[in-house]
C-alpha cells in the first residue's frame, strides 16, 4: 500500500527506547504523528535459598534475592501464601540494583512457614520459596507436683512446658505408658498438658511421668499420686450400757486407705491403756476399746478418731454404767421327755443384783422335801432344779422365777415328760378251751408312760366286735379285757395281745383259744405246685379242727402213705392250724393230680392240687472248635447245647448287646436236639467283639463262657495327605486323613519327626460320623509350625504312613497408616504410599473400581522394606476418586480404600482489562489486540464477550492466542467496526467463574474516499449536474462541498445529500449556468484527520452568449 510507511528497528536495545515523530509533507503542507516506544525485558530472579532452614528462636531470619527486568520487576514477599508488609520487626528492602532483602528480628515460632519472594513485571512473573523452621530448646514452665486424692474423686496432673519444634508428650505410670481411654483423658493446649483421672482408684497409686521429646531433645518430669479412701465408718456403732463390774466394750468399724492411725479420747481426752482399759484393732478394721470391769467413773462420752492422708473422721459411742435388774442370760431349753428312773435337770441362768430363784410345777411353787426328790443346786450364775431319779408323776409344765429389789424376770415354761415302757403286770391265760357257743375271757393288767395302747390280733390284724370279739381297755386302772360272747370254729387259733407306747419296743403275747368243730380249711393249698426236679417241694395249708385231724394224701386216687421216705407230712411247731406236705428228690413221674383229705371224728374235708414239674437251665458249648480269628468275610459259627423245664429262652450277646437275626445273622433252635446256633456270614468289623449265649425261664438264667471273636483286614487309606499345604500365618489348617482296616487302625501325627499330642494348638479328633476319619488342625500358625507332617496309620497287624510339607504364609498385612481421604494440590505431584508385609504379593491398583493403566504420568514405584508408592504427576481435576489397592499372596488377601481429593485453584486475575480509553481505541483496519493475565489449577478457560454476546471461537477476523505465563489475548488481524463495543473475558475453571472488569473499545479510522468525485466536469447551461463521491472513515466522516473555501448549503441552490450509513454523498446542480464554472472541493473529515478532492466545473454558455 502506497499510502502505508513503516519505520523497523531490528534487534531492539534499551537505548531504543524514546519517543519517536512521523512527519508527512508535500508541497501542500505537512503532518506529523508520534509514538512512544518503551522497550521491554523479562523479569529474572536469583536466589541462593537452601530449601529448608532452621532459625532459632530470638536470632534474626533474612532472606535476599537479586531482581532484574525491564521495567524492574515488582517485589512480594509472602508467607504461607500471604502477603508480608513492613512492621517494627520486619524490614523490606528493595535496593535500586535490583538487590531485595527481608529481615525478621527476634524469631518467634510464629515465623516457621513456608516464604516466597515474588517478582513480576508485564512480560514474566519469577518465583522462590524456602522454608523456614523455627527451634527452641525445651524446658518446662512448670512441673509435676506431688498429689493426694480421694477414691472416686477426679485427679488432674499437668506439666507446662514449651519448645521448638513442637514437643510430643508420653506420659507413663510406673514406667508403663498411658494411651488415651475412658480410664485417662490427655489433653494439650498450647504449652499445657493435663493427664486427668476421672474416676481415681487404689490401683492408680504410683509415680507418674510425662516425657517431653522433639526428636533433638527430651526432657523429664515425675511425681507420685497417692489416692486414698478418707477414714469411713462402716455401720452405725452402738452405745453400750453395762453394770458396774461388768466387762465393757465400745466397738466400731472403720475404713480407710492407708490404714488410718486411730485415737481414742474421753470428754476430749487423750485415752491411755491401763489394767483395766485395753485399746484393740481388728483384722477386718473394727476398733475396740474394752474395759475388763467398768464402773461408774467410767461412764462417759468416748471419741474414735481415724487419721490417713486422706482426712480425719470421728465417731462418738457413750458408755453407761448402770446398776443391774435381774436378766435371764440363758432360759430354759426346749421341752424334756426323760425316762423313769433318769436323772434330769433344768437350768438357767440369770445376772443382777442378787438374784433370788425360785422354781414351779404346773404353777405351784416347789419345795426342797425330805425325801430329796428335788435338789436346788446354784453356782455363780447357774441356777439348776434336780431330779435324782424321775418318775412318771414328775410330769409337768416347769417354770423359774427370778427376783431382786430391782424387778423381776421369768423363764420361759418348758414341759417335762417321765416315759416308762410298756409292761405287762399281769398276762392273760395262755389256752383256753371251750365249745362251740359257749363264751370265753382274757383278761391282762399293764402300765407305761405314754399310756400304752393295747391291740388284740390275729394274723396281724386287730380283732373287732364285727368277728364277734368284745375288748374293753380302761387306761385309768390300767386293765384291757377281751370277750367272744359265743364262740364258733371261726374264733379258734392263736391271738396276740400287744402293748406299745412311743418309749420302748412293743410287747407282745400269744394265747391260744380252742372251739372244738368239725375240720375246716383256714387256708387252702395252692391249686398247682411246681416241684424242682431232685429238689424237696412243699405244698402248705391251714386247717382247723377239734379234736386234732387226720391228714392223708391221694395221687391220681391212689393214697399215698406219708410214711417220710418220699412223701411227709410237716405239722408247724408254732401254729396247730399249719401243715406241709414235701416230696422229696422231685423226679418227672412224681408230677399228677394229688388230693388232700382232712378228717376228725366229727367230719372230713378235701382239697385238690396239681403237681409240676420244672428244671433249672443249662448251657453246653459244642465240642466243635470255634474258630476265633476270623478274615473279613469269612463266617462266623457259634454252637451251643440248652436244657431246662419249661424250655429256656435264648439270646445271644455281643459286647453286652443283643444280637439279633439279619440279613447275614442266623440263630436257629433244635428242640428234638435242643441244640442252638448263632451263624453270621461275610464278617466284618462290627462283627468283632466278645460274645456270650443266655439262656433263661422262670427259674432262672445262664450265661455261657465269653468268646472273644477277632476280624482282621488290610489298611486301606481312603482320603491321604497332599504333598504340600499351604498355610496363612495366624489362621488354621487341617490335614484329614480317611483309613480303613480291621482293627481299626489309629493315627498317629509327627511334625518333623516328633509325635505331636492332643492341645489346644494341635487338635487331633476323631469323627464322630465317621470313626475312619481322623484331622489335624493346626490353630493359630506361625512360622515354627512350618515342616513336614506325617500320619502315621497302625492297627497292630500293620503301619502305612502319609506326609505332607506344610508352609506358612503371612497374609498381607498393612504396615503403615493410609488416610482415608488424601487431598493432592491441581498439577502437582500426588503419592498414596502403603507398606505392606507378605511374601511375593501382587498388588493390583483400582480407581473407582477400574483397573489403574499406567503411563508416563501415573505409575507405581517399589522401595526397600515392602514400600509401594502410586505416584500420579501433574496432578488433574479427573484424577480425584476412590482408589483401591488389592494386595494378594498364598497367605491371603488385603484390600485398602482410600478417596483422593483434588484441591483446585480458583482463578485468579493477574492483570486486568485495560480500561484507559487510548489503550482501547482500535484503528479500523489495523491489528488491535485485547489482553488479561489470569492464573488458576486447572488453567482456566477464557472466553470473550462482545456486548454480553459470546465469540465464537473461530474466526477468520482474529487469533485467540494462550501462552504458559498466563497471558490470554485476541488478536484481530484487521479491525472492523462491527467489533467496536464492551468487552469482557470470562475466566472458568471447574473450581469457579471469574470475569474482568468491561471496557468499551472505540474504533478510529481517518476519512478517504472509497470513491472519489471527478476531477474535471463539464456541462451545457441548463443541465442538471450530479457528482457522486463515497467516503469512509471512523467515526462516519462527514462530508462537506466548498466553493472558494465556502461552505456550499442546499440554500445556495443545490441540493445536496448525504447517507452516513453508506458513505455515500451527491452534490446536484439542477441548472447549470456559466456562474457555476469555477474550482469546487469536496471534504471529507472526523476527528482522526481530513481529505480533499478537488473538482473543476466548467459550464458551456449558449452560442448566442
């Protein structure tokens, strides 16, 4: 472009920098412009900061840096992110070199951080950082003090103590560190540390420490705590009253820990020991002062005072002498029953003063006779009433009356029973005869105390009026009478007169009373007997007949002579109405139908009875050899031969139990040959044991010899050993092993050669389902239970063995504490460090339950000592989530969670708009450019705005231009007036929105014409004469026609027009005449400058002109 000058300085030095004119000139005249050009460098910093340094308390910190740039960069300091200003302590320097120096006087812990010099200028922004750490040596403001406290009550220690780096604190009890509980609270503020005891106890006596450490130095401090237990009294002690000379003691229970020194006073006193006053302390605490015989000087207030560490308590007892009423110190017993003829003694005994006794029977009082039947015998303070040789009339209800001048007082009534045996002081006729209807008597006299109850019997039963007996017993006269009125057959026999009472055996007599009558059975004979073959059988009956009878004995109506030598008659010797008949060596033909007659000269009577015969059982073992060691499936025979009457029953037992028939078990009987067999077939082991036949009836069992039956097999060993077992370091393994064999075969477990026995750390058990099944386990494993086991099958025939090698594996186990939220700073390095123990673990890395791939940027680093690191660089918004890392080996599985947070940074407006309305006058058509500075994690995203409406991001009409530092700019290449307007950039990120200040943006452009009027024009008179021009320019340029340097209006004749939308201006003549010919000029201006095009217009005259 012809019109377009440019002036290039290659190679810019700071000496380039000024302000510099443009002057434009023709013969026309002259312009000029100027600018002024400020040459720029970037900021450099230099520092010499160690990364971190330690300053100690009181020394001064400083810190200095060497800034160059151009400009010369700006100067911050900043501490932990803020921003530090000059104070009376600290002191900024900024030397005109570029030399920069932060002073701190008198470091404080305050001070420690991280510190930051920054300097900046338009084009760069430098930085450096170190980090200062603050020391101080320890020491303690204040200490532990030595300390009592109550049971129950709260207890706090506390140590003051101060030091840089900050201190931990452990404090320990008896050497043993104490961990926060509900038993301790530990508490830290500031410098004070308190350790508090809730609820102190005995058991927290002791030395307390608190070690003070900062990893440079360690200090110690201790005290001791006695907690005890104020002097308590247990109960509510009693006052005493005692009679003088009586024995005195005041007594009461105390309390406390440690033992309470005691002390016990009268009427504030001091009180000694002496002869008769002895001060005592109990095993289980009870305090006794005792008096061994008071009197009334000593009668008074008496304190017990207990004094411990922890407190004094007192307590008051009164000890009241006093004169004596009579008292009862040990009553009467309980009631007496004594027999006849005993001594017997009542007692008592009472205290007072002079106590009199006196002593009564069934209320009247009893008097010391001649004959001595009663004695008073009194000793101290024993009173005693004697009966030298009791008698029944001595019963009574007794009673002892004690008086003195003082009261009276009386026992307790007791009663006193004489008992004497019954005794028959006159017996009754022993036989007496009579007739049948006649009467009889007997008559019989008694004594005893209880008066003895008399009973007539028969057969054990008492007689009553219903069988015709009449008994009157009169107990006052001591006489008892039995009468039969009218006597028959029936009341014929012995009768038994018994005498009783609670005192002796009863006394009994037997009497006889005959009532001639013909033979009647009292008691028939059994209907069948069964006789034992080679043994005596008796059939007994009852008979009754006056005179005596006859026996005789019929078989099958055959008589039988009862002459002793097979078949006798038996009469009793006690009772005449008893017979027995026995047949003696009973053999099989004795069995039959037998009838037994009784006959008198006044009539006969029979009774029948049928004779069998029975045999014990007998068992004979077969004289065939039983074979007793058997194979598995051979068979089994056992033979026996069983006799007896009636036929025995039979049942063979094995080990104390039936054996039943099956499937594989016969038991068969011959009756003909009464031989019996048990037969089992295809033996096993359950069919072993010892076995016995029992053959019963109702005579009774036998039990044949035991047989010991053994069945053998081979060791066969169903479930065996692995070869290896792998085990998880503190679980449990077990090792089974599944063996048959007859016997049955045992197990027994070696480890590395050595048995191994039942425990709790190595379980041998059986199955109870399965007896061929017997395990292992090994409990809680550790590395020692590593080694070769070996079972060990036997069953005494042979021995087969199994092993296995067992390893022991540590499951992953997680060694170092993972948080379980980690929060990374946006673009930095983030680390998830775990330390795991285990041998050959996998680990497998997760992120939000996907499997981590790994790259440049995320990866994982191994270090010594089971270290492993996920190390994730450049740390992004995308990266935030739930991390999991599965850690795998043979002991086991660990799986470790953890959420990873990312900490984004707002953005931040480093440099704002321009809003200077130079800086934002754009030129129409030139480069014009809009600039921001802005930071933040993740780098933020800016978008421009035009009059509140977005630009879109590509355009052909500008650049949209990014760099590292933060610089954010758009470039139009050409500025066109359609982007004149507001402005604003939007800066985002995903941790927030931020927008710069809005600034107007004015366009400028000096006026030209983009069609130019004609130079030369020429026209008839009369004609219209149109010009047309177009102009452009910013602001629109306005357009004015001259004539001689006059300014032409529509009201000098023509008609002008203007369309500032177009630029587009026309000048009309609408009649030309000659006064029109002349030089015109069309201008067009706006504040940035001026153009003028010159026109000549010639208007031709008429030809008569």
């Amino acid at each position: 472009n012809d019109d377009t000058f440019e002036l290039v300085i290659p190679n810019v030095k700071p000496d380039d920098q000024g302000v510099y004119k443009a002057v434009v000139s023709n013969e026309l005249g002259e312009k000029e412009t100027q600018c002024k050009v400020t040459v720029l460098e970037p900021a450099e910093l230099k520092c010499d900061f160690a990364e971190q340094q330690t300053i100690q308390v009181g020394e001064i910190i400083q810190l200095q840096c060497h800034v160059s740039g151009r400009p010369l960069p700006d100067v911050t300091w900043t501490k932990d992110g803020k921003e530090i200003k000059a104070s009376d302590r600290i002191e900024i320097v900024k030397n005109p070199d570029g030399t920069c120096i932060l002073t701190i006087k008198q470091a404080t812990s305050d001070d420690k951080g991280v510190y930051k010099v920054i300097c900046k200028n338009k084009l760069q922004t430098r930085e450096a950082q170190t980090q200062i750490l603050v020391s101080s040596p320890l020491k303690f403001n204040s200490t532990l003090k030595d300390t009592v406290v109550q049971v129950g009550q709260s207890v706090t220690l506390e140590v003051d103590c101060e030091g840089l780096p900050k201190p931990t604190i452990k404090w320990l009890c008896n050497g043993q560190e104490i961990t926060p509980s509900a038993k301790y609270k530990i508490e830290s503020k500031g410098n004070l540390n308190k350790l508090t005891i809730p609820k102190a106890d005995l058991i927290d006596t002791g030395v307390y420490e608190v070690v003070v450490s900062n990893g440079i130095d360690t200090i110690k401090t201790e005290a001791k705590l006695d907690v005890s237990i104020k002097p308590k009294v247990e109960g509510k002690p009693a006052d005493v009253n005692v009679n003088i000379n009586d024995s005195a003691k005041l007594q009461c229970k105390i309390s406390g820990s440690p033992t309470p020194t005691i002390v016990w006073l009268k009427d504030g006193q001091s009180l000694q020991p002496s002869d008769n006053i002895t001060i005592q302390t109990e095993a289980d605490g009870t305090q006794v002062l005792l008096f061994k015989s008071a009197q009334l000087a000593d009668k008074g207030s008496y304190t017990c005072q207990a004094t411990n560490i922890g407190g004094t308590t007192e307590v008051k007892l009164n000890l009241n002498v006093q004169q004596v009423k009579p008292t009862l110190k040990a009553d009467l017993g309980k009631d007496i029953v004594a027999q006849a003829g005993e001594p017997v003694s009542l007692s008592i005994k009472a205290s007072g003063t002079k106590p009199q006794v006196k002593w009564y029977k069934d209320g009247e009082e009893i008097i010391e006779t001649v004959e001595e039947e009663y004695e008073m015998v009194e000793e101290e303070e024993t009173y005693t009433l004697l009966m030298k040789r009791a008698l029944p009339k001595d019963s009574g209800e007794y009673q002892a009356v004690i008086t003195n001048d003082v009261g009276q007082v009386k026992s307790k009534k007791i009663k006193v029973q004489i008992q004497k045996a019954p005794q028959l002081k006159k017996k009754p006729e022993a036989v007496v005869n009579v007739k049948e209807g006649e009467p009889a008597r007997f008559e019989c006299e008694f004594e005893g105390n209880p008066t003895p109850k008399v009973s007539w019997l028969r057969d054990g039963k008492p007689l009553t009026p219903k069988d015709g007996f009449e008994i009157k017993t009169d107990a006052t006269t001591g006489k008892s009478v039995l009468t039969i009125n009218q006597s028959t057959p029936k009341h014929s026999g012995p009768i038994t007169l018994r005498l009783e009472n609670s005192v002796g055996a009863p006394i009994e007599e037997i009497v006889q009373l005959n009532v001639e009558t013909t033979p009647q059975l009292l008691q028939k004979p059994q209907a069948t007997c069964e006789a034992h073959l080679n043994q005596t059988a008796s059939i007994a009956f009852r008979c009754l007949a006056t005179p005596t009878p006859t026996i005789r004995l019929f078989k099958n109506d055959v008589e039988i002579e009862l002459t002793g030598d097979h078949y006798e008659l038996v009469p009793s010797a006690t009772d005449v109405t008893s017979y027995e008949i026995r047949i003696k060596n009973v053999q099989v033909e004795d069995e039959g139908n037998y009838r037994i007659r009784v006959e008198n000269a006044l009539g006969s009577i029979d009774s029948n009875v049928q004779v069998t015969t029975v045999d014990n059982v007998s068992i004979t073992a077969s004289a065939h050899a039983v074979n007793t060691e058997l194979k598995q499936h051979d068979t089994l025979t056992l033979e026996y031969t069983v006799t007896g009457r009636p036929r025995p029953d039979i049942v063979f037992m094995k080990d104390g139990k039936e054996v039943k028939p099956s499937a594989k078990t016969q038991i068969t009987y011959d009756e003909a040959t009464n031989i019996c067999r048990l037969v089992t077939t295809d033996v096993g082991q359950e069919d072993q044991g010892v076995y016995t036949l029992i053959a019963k009836n109702k005579l009774g069992k036998q039990e044949s010899q035991p047989i010991k039956i053994n069945v053998t097999a081979p060791i066969t060993v169903k479930t065996t050993l692995p070869e290896t077992i792998d085990g998880v370091l503190g679980e449990q393994i077990v090792m089974t092993i599944e063996a048959t064999g007859i016997p049955q075969p045992k197990v027994t477990w070696l480890c590395n050669g050595q048995p191994l026995k039942s425990s709790p750390k190595h379980k041998i058990e059986t199955s109870k389902d399965n007896p061929n099944v017997t395990t292992l386990t090994v409990t809680k494993l550790d590395q020692a239970d590593a080694g070769k086991y070996t079972a060990v099958i036997d069953n005494g025939l042979e021995k087969i063995e199994a092993a296995s090698t067992l390893n022991v594996h540590a499951k992953p186990k997680l060694e170092s504490k993972l948080e379980s939220t980690l929060t990374f700073n946006f673009g930095e390095q983030g680390q998830i460090p775990i330390r795991v123990t285990g041998e050959d673990n996998i680990i497998t890395w997760f992120k939000d339950s996907q499997p981590i791939t790994f790259d440049d940027r995320i990866r994982v680093v191994t270090e010594e000592n089971n270290m492993y690191k996920l190390l994730i660089d450049d740390v992004r918004s995308e990266d935030k989530g739930l991390y999991s890392m599965h850690i795998e080996n043979k002991g086991g599985s660990l799986d470790i969670k953890t959420t990873v947070n990312v900490k984004e940074q707002k953005p931040q407006i480093l440099a704002d708009l321009n809003d200077s309305p130079a800086a934002n006058a754009a030129k129409i058509g030139e480069e014009f450019s809009l600039e921001i500075r802005a930071q933040g994690k993740p780098r933020p995203q800016v978008t421009w705005t035009l009059n509140g409406q977005e630009l879109p991001v590509d355009s052909p009409d500008y650049d949209l231009i990014i760099t590292d530092d933060g610089l954010y700019r758009i470039v139009f290449r050409q500025f066109n007036e359609r982007y004149i307007g507001e402005y604003q950039a939007v800066i985002s990120n995903s941790a927030g929105t931020l927008k710069t200040k809005k600034v107007k943006v004015t366009g400028q452009q000096v006026p030209t014409f983009t069609q130019e009027p004609p130079q030369f024009l020429q026209v008839k008179t009369g004609e219209k004469l149109t010009i047309d021009c177009t102009a452009k320019g910013h602001p629109a340029p306005k357009i004015t026609w001259l004539r001689d340097g006059k300014v032409l209006t529509n009201k000098d004749g023509f008609d002008i027009k203007m369309d500032q939308t177009t630029g587009q201006a026309t000048f009309i003549i609408p009649s030309a005449n000659v006064k029109h010919t002349g030089k015109y000029e069309c201008k067009v201006e706006n504040q940035y400058g001026t153009h003028t095009s010159e026109i000549n217009i010639d208007v031709l005259g008429k030809l008569n002109e």
